[in-house]
C-alpha cells in the first residue's frame, strides 16, 4: 500500500512540474505587473517597417512583421534585410522574460519535422513544441495578409534552434536560430517614428 501510495504523490508532483511548464510557456504576453519587457536598447515589440537593427555586428532593415496569435500566447517575427539575399528574421516573445531569437532560412535543408530529434549542421536538436497560430502581415512577407501558420520548434544546447513554418497550405520554410541576449541588439528607429 505504501508504494502505490508513493507511486501515486509522483505521478502528481510530475503532472504539476508539466503544468507549470506549459502555462510558462505559453504564457500571455506582458509582465505580471502588466508591463511588457523591454530591450535596454529600444524595444523589439515596435519595430516598424524601415526601422535599422544592430544585431551583435550585422545591420539588417526591417522590411516586414507578422504577428502570431496561439491561444493567449502571441509573439512577432520581424524579417530583416541585409542586401546579402539570404532571408532573416527575428521573433520577439514578450513575458516574465523577453526572449529574442535571430532566424537564418536553410533553403536547402531536406529535412523535415516531426522526429524526436533531427540532426543539421553537425548539430543534433531535440523537439521543443509544435502547433498552430493566426497570424497578421504587413510589410514585404511574401504572405497574404491574414491566415494560419504551423510549426514545429526543435533546440539544441542553451541557445541554438531550429524552426519549421508553413504558412497557408505552402510546404515547411527551414530555419536555424540563435537566442540573443538584449544587448546584442540596438534599435534605430526611422526618422518619421522619432
């Protein structure tokens, strides 16, 4: 009896580890105090079209956002130009802490979601989250101004990450991610927002 008593006060400390790591993770946007998190160096959250970011040593142009929307949990995803043609974004997570992550497409990538593990790059990256949101355009996205978008979200180590997007009925859209520490990014916004 003592160890099915046991057994059981486990299985209820492990459902409610599982708890309060989901509802952290998909936590509504804001501080508990109701203020969002902020940069030291601007805000992420208001990039605007043409707004110039500094991120680590690289200049990018902000040249779209999409905001995503998943229950009560929403997030922005900034695409960023840097005349080099390759495809970047950077996706905001405002809550008890701001998270910041710099995406770089991997066109060529063929792998695909839904494995445990997927192993790109020399790197191995295990499964994080998977789901659906709504989500809004503006800008040059390349998407229609409304619609769905699915994901599958993979990490490896503390900051590396892979992500797959499919936006629509399109196929999934590859990309590696590092996390950034706000410092690592300065905003300049553009002359009209000042």
């Amino acid at each position: 009896m003592d160890a099915l008593v046991k057994c059981l006060v486990a299985a209820v400390a492990a459902l409610a580890v599982v708890v309060v790591v989901v509802r952290a993770r998909r936590r509504p946007t804001g501080q508990p105090d109701g203020q969002p998190a902020e940069s030291p160096r601007g805000d992420p959250l208001r990039l605007g079209l043409g707004d110039r970011v500094r991120i680590r040593n690289r200049e990018y142009a902000v040249s779209g956002t999409i905001r995503l929307v998943e229950g009560d949990w929403s997030w922005v995803q900034h695409l960023l130009d840097d005349d080099s043609g390759t495809r970047h974004r950077l996706s905001v997570e405002d809550g008890l802490e701001l998270e910041l992550v710099l995406w770089t497409a991997e066109p060529g990538a063929s792998v695909t979601p839904g494995a445990p593990t997927i192993d790109l790059g020399r790197r191995r990256y295990t499964w994080a989250e998977t789901g659906q949101a709504r989500y809004t355009a503006t800008g040059e996205t390349d998407l229609p101004s409304t619609g769905t978008m699915r994901y599958h979200d993979y990490q490896s180590g503390g900051a590396a990450r892979l992500s797959f997007e499919a936006y629509g009925e399109e196929g999934w859209r590859v990309a590696r991610g590092d996390l950034l520490d706000p410092a690592d990014l300065t905003i300049r916004p553009t002359p009209e927002a000042r």
